[in-house]
C-alpha cells in the first residue's frame, strides 16, 4: 500500500479543519514524527498496520464524541470521520489477509 491513503486522510482533515498540516497530522493522528509521510515516500513503503490501527481508533472515538455532541454541524463531521475510519480498517484487512495467504509466513 503506498501513502496515498495517508495522504488522502490528512487532505480531508485539513479541509474539515480537524488538522492544519501535514506535521500535525502525522504526529496527532498518526502517533508518529512529523515526517513520516515523507519517510514512507522516500522508502517506498505503507503505512504500518499499527499506524492504522492508531488512526483508526482516533477517528473512531471523535466520530462518536461528535455523534454525542447532539450538533448537527458536527453530525458531518462523525459522518467523514466514520468514512475515514473505514478506509483504515480495510487497509488493516488487506495487510493482514497478505500475511496469512503468505505461505512462507504461516507454514506450520
């Protein structure tokens, strides 16, 4: 997986305001340094399933804090944050399903 995802995540929240840049992001939403997004493009690698994991689980906690609030601006906002969360959820599914059909990996 590249960091499309990421970058796609960071660009919405920036748009919604939850975020003001990419080193937040990474760093508030992610649980990692501020160039991390910029590391996994130089390396040309994904996102861990821990970072997602991460995301996921942050954007799932304010989705239902703004879903509490009884706001209707912030029922939009749960809503992209549910949508996000999903995004995060199936690249954890994708990952984890590649390790599995890996026979090397899970040979017995």
């Amino acid at each position: 997986m590249s960091v499309m995802l990421l970058e796609h995540m960071r660009d919405e929240l920036i748009g919604s305001g939850a975020v003001r840049n990419t080193p937040e992001f990474c760093r508030a939403w992610l649980g990692r340094s501020e160039g991390y997004i910029r590391t996994l493009r130089n390396h040309g690698t994904g996102p861990s399933v821990e970072t997602l994991a991460i995301c996921a689980h942050k954007l799932g906690h304010y989705a239902d804090r703004l879903r509490g609030s009884g706001k209707c601006d912030h029922a939009a906002m749960a809503a992209q944050f549910d949508r996000l969360k999903s995004l995060c959820d199936q690249a954890i599914a994708r990952q984890a399903e590649a390790v599995w059909r890996d026979p090397e990996r899970m040979s017995a």
